[in-house]
C-alpha cells in the first residue's frame, strides 16, 4: 500500500468532519473573495467624491466579512482538534491491541521496544493533518475561486489561470517521488538516532568508562551523518520547489502589473477593478506559496503514515472467537515430526520432534546451550508456529481448544522477561477482580514473597519502575512466579525462573512448584540440578533433536 492510499484510508475514517472542514473552507473563500469586490465599489464611491449611506453599508459588510472569516477558521480549529484526538486514541489502540499479538515470527531480526518509537510519528500526523486540511483546502478554494473571479475582469487572466495550474503541476509530478523518498530515508535514520540513544540509557552502566563513551558518541556521529545527509538531501528538493515559486512569482507580478496597468490605460478596466483584481492575484499567488511551503509538511505526514504502517502490517495471529467455556480437567499435548526454522537459519532450529505430555507430567528439559530446548518452550506454550509437523491440543476429545483458549489455562516465565511498570498487585493479578484474597496469600506465601511485601510501606500497592529497576532480581522473578500460578494454571512452562535467587531459597519454591498438592503439568528449563530431581521425566536435547526421552 503507497503511503499516499494509507493517508486517504486514514482521513476516510472521518469524512463527516473533513467535510464539514471543507465547507468551511468553501463558505470562507467566498467570503474572503467577495471582499475585494466590497473593496472596489468602495472605491467607485470615493472617486466619486460623495459620502452615501451605501458606502458605509459596504465598510460595515466588508469588515463583517473579515470577522466571518475569522469565526469559521474557529470553527474549523476546533474541528480539526477533534481530528487529533481521534487519530491519537486510534493510533494508541492500534498500537496496544496489536503489540502483545504480532506474530513472534514477524517480530524476529527486530527489537520491539524500539519498534514501538513509530508510534510518536502519530504526533506528526495530528500536527501536519490539521495543517494540511485548513491551508490547503483554504489555499486550494482560493486559488480555484480566485481565478474563476478574475477570468471575468478580462479573458487574459485565463492565461494566469492556466500558466498557474501547470506550474503546479508541475512542481508536484517532478518533485514527489524524490521528496518522498528522502523523507523515508531521513525518517529511517532518524529512528535509527533514537534507538542508539535508547540502547545507551538501556546500557547506560556500561558506557561510563571512557572508551566505550567514546565508542558510544562515534556510533551517534555516524548514524546522524547519514540523517544529516538525507536531510540535507530533503531540503534540496523543497528548496528546488521554493526556487520555482520565487521565479514564477516575479514573472506573473511583473505580467500582471502590466496586463492590469495597459488594461486600465486603455479603458477595459477602471482603477477599482484594478485594485480589486491585484487584491485577488496577490491572495492567490499567497495561496499557491501555502501550498509549495505546505509540500514539506505533505512528505512529513505520508512519511509518518508509512512507518506507522510498518508496524500496523505486521502479521497478527489468528483471531480465533473468545470461548465460552474456559475449564478443561486435563490437557494433552502432542507433536508429530514437529519441525521449526528461524527467517536466516539455514538448518532446521527443530527437527522431528514427536512427544505426548500428559496432565501432571513434570518434565525436565535438559540440553546444551543452542540445542532447542528453549524453542520447544516457546512452541509448546504457544509463542511460536512450527514450520511442518503437528501439534495437538487435547486432540483426544470432541472438542479442541484455539490458542486464546490455550493461553488462559497456563503459565509461562520466559527467559528476560521482568515485571512491568506498575504496582505489585497490578503485575501479579493484571488487576483481575476474580482472583481471590486466598489465592493470592496462597501464591504469595508458595514463592516466599510475602515476608517482602509485608516490609514495604505500601505493600501490594508498591509501584515498580519499569523491568522492575528497585527490585532485587531474586524478588522480581518471585513476582513473575506468582503471575504464573496465580490462575491455578494446567500447564507451566518455565525457562530459568530461579536462576536469580540463592540456592536454598530456589530450593524451596522448587518443592512448593513440584508438589502433589499441584496436580499442573510442569515444563522447565534450568541450570538449576535440583528442578530434575523432582522431575517425573527428563528430556535431553542435541542440535535440535530429542536424543534421550527417560521417564523417571
């Protein structure tokens, strides 16, 4: 999709509003026309040397007029605000309903938070919209307007007319795509600027010693180079289009000066319609330098649309109908000469992996670093779509469950993953009002996290900074434990979620996690001995294959 059909998708949305903004607009350039007639019959009575009632009538319509204009730029204004916050609310929403479902597969070779820096250029869009729709529709009508009004003085300003749309379109067929092209290509590096800056403040520890500052500012230094030149490159084209004004503006003012001056010597114009007639070429020469000024911010917004849309175009998964009935006894998993590829490998990641998992089966995945175990995690919990082969969900029954279905019966704790900014409570319950005071104490009790809570002033109600900076690491993953097992899940699948905390602390959760009390079935991951000696079946993986499957 070009970026010029996103924006007209875009405004399509609210056409109710940009056509009121366009009558608007209509309705003021009538207005703003009819002035420079007011203007000249006022001078007619002048040269006539008489005061009359009618004279002051037209200075009291003339400046009603002007105020008119004024009140429907008002009313346009608070339009086009009404614009902005629908385009910001839209974009927001877009942007929160799609993130946490893009495929995983479509999010691979990109980093997702600096992914989500496209959403400021939303911003862009609510400023240059709202310029675009008030200067250009006022400048267009103006022009159009202002041309038929001056084709009726004398046939020669047709001539104007003609020479006028042209030079417009010409302006806009020779300078468009390369516009366009380096506004993409500046906005690209542009991005590239803010994720460097977010990688330093991320890594913000390891910059301070002065080599790797030094690194740090020579990296800047080259990405901005490349901004700076396509900038550069950006504004040779509007220049290139202002300098095309520039010239046509002197041309037609020294043409039409002496067109009017040999028109009013000659007696085919008299002195007011001259006036009035450089009054209505002045207004429409001002209207075409909104426009050729106005082109800039014409790239900046289809600019903006577009790297909104790289985002908004990712693939989603598949939108299976909400269930109804959320509560199954037992879930079975299956896999059928399983096979998974990542976008650059040239080997499969997975390859033939054929297992049954039953309900309250605890599974140790064991493996060397680079053989798949993680993978499989990730494509047993959902998170990822195998290339080739089955998987099978309680295939077994009569009724088979989608993923959203899937997803609300397990747990998961992937490797990296930290709490979110918020409160506790918010992290662990997602503010669910189902979960119950018991349930809670009772994951908060099981992971050891209570005795912590119980030392902060505000408890439950403590606010987390981002990846959960204030935390110790042992208690941040304490937290994300007791996400997971909050719901009294079926299935946990679990990469490395103790190795933060101290032995026999980690020992301790192990016991409450692996209990028969719990009848979930477990799938982890760890460098952690003591999660296979409560395992029930332990899975060794090499180069992608299942090499040793021991039930215990």
């Amino acid at each position: 999709m070009t970026p010029l059909k996103r924006f007209y998708n875009l405004l399509a949305l609210d056409k109710r509003d940009i056509y009121q903004i366009f009558f608007y607009a209509i309705f003021a350039g009538l207005v703003s026309l009819s002035l420079p007639l007011g203007i000249q019959a006022i001078i007619a009575f002048i040269q006539s040397g008489r005061v009359s009632a009618s004279w002051i009538i037209l200075i009291i319509l003339v400046v009603a007029g002007v105020a008119l204009v004024g009140i429907l730029s008002l009313m346009q204004l608070r339009i086009t605000e009404n614009l902005q916050q629908k385009i910001f609310v839209r974009s927001s929403f877009e942007f929160a309903a799609r993130l946490p479902k893009i495929k995983t597969e479509a999010l691979y070779g990109t980093y997702p938070p600096e992914l989500t820096n496209r959403f400021f250029d939303t911003l862009t869009i609510q400023k240059g919209t709202s310029k675009l729709l008030i200067d250009f529709s006022a400048a267009l009508l103006q022009i159009t307007f202002g041309l038929i009004l001056l084709s009726l003085y004398h046939p020669y300003f047709i001539v104007f007319g003609l020479l006028l749309f042209l030079l417009l379109y010409f302006i806009f067929k020779f300078s468009y795509k390369s516009g366009l092209e380096t506004s993409l290509k500046e906005s690209k590096f542009k991005y590239k600027v803010a994720g460097w800056l977010q990688e330093m403040a991320r890594n913000n520890s390891s910059f301070r010693n002065d080599l790797n500052y030094d690194f740090a500012l020579q990296k800047n230094n080259g990405i901005v180079s490349n901004y700076i030149n396509y900038r550069e490159k950006h504004f040779k084209v509007i220049q290139k289009q202002f300098t095309q004004l520039i010239v046509f503006k002197v041309i037609i003012t020294a043409s039409l000066l002496s067109i009017g001056g040999y028109l009013v010597l000659s007696q085919e114009m008299n002195i007011g319609q001259f006036v009035a007639a450089e009054i209505i070429i002045l207004l429409v020469i001002t209207s075409v330098e909104k426009i050729i000024i106005g082109l800039e911010t014409f790239y900046d917004v289809l600019t903006a649309v577009e790297k909104i849309g790289q985002v908004t175009d990712l693939e989603l998964e598949e939108n299976f109908e909400a269930p109804k009935d959320n509560y199954y006894a037992n879930i079975t998993l299956e896999t059928e000469n399983l096979r998974f590829r990542f976008p650059d490998s040239p080997t499969n990641t997975l390859d033939a992996i054929t297992l049954k998992i039953e309900q309250g089966e605890k599974i140790y995945i064991d493996g060397d670093n680079g053989s798949g175990k993680t993978t499989l995690i990730r494509l047993l919990s959902g998170s990822l779509k195998q290339n080739s082969g089955g998987f099978y969900i309680n295939d077994d029954t009569f009724r088979k469950i989608n993923i959203r279905q899937y997803r609300s019966q397990i747990g998961t704790i992937i490797f990296k993953e930290t709490p979110f900014e918020g409160t506790i409570l918010d992290n662990i319950t997602f503010n669910d009002p189902s979960v119950s005071a018991e349930n809670l104490k009772w994951a908060l009790d099981g992971v050891q996290l209570s005795s912590f809570i119980k030392l902060l002033p505000k408890g439950l109600d403590t606010h987390i900074y981002p990846e959960g900076k204030q935390l110790s690491s042992s208690n941040a993953q304490k937290i994300l434990l007791a996400r997971s097992i909050i719901h009294k899940p079926k299935i946990l699948f679990y990469e490395d979620p103790t190795d933060k905390m101290d032995d026999e602390i980690a020992n301790e959760i192990i016991d409450f996690i692996t209990s028969e009390k719990n009848d979930w079935t477990i799938i982890v991951s760890s460098k952690n001995p003591y999660w296979e000696t409560k395992s029930t079946r332990k899975i060794t993986m090499q180069n992608g294959l299942i090499i040793l499957d021991q039930k215990k």
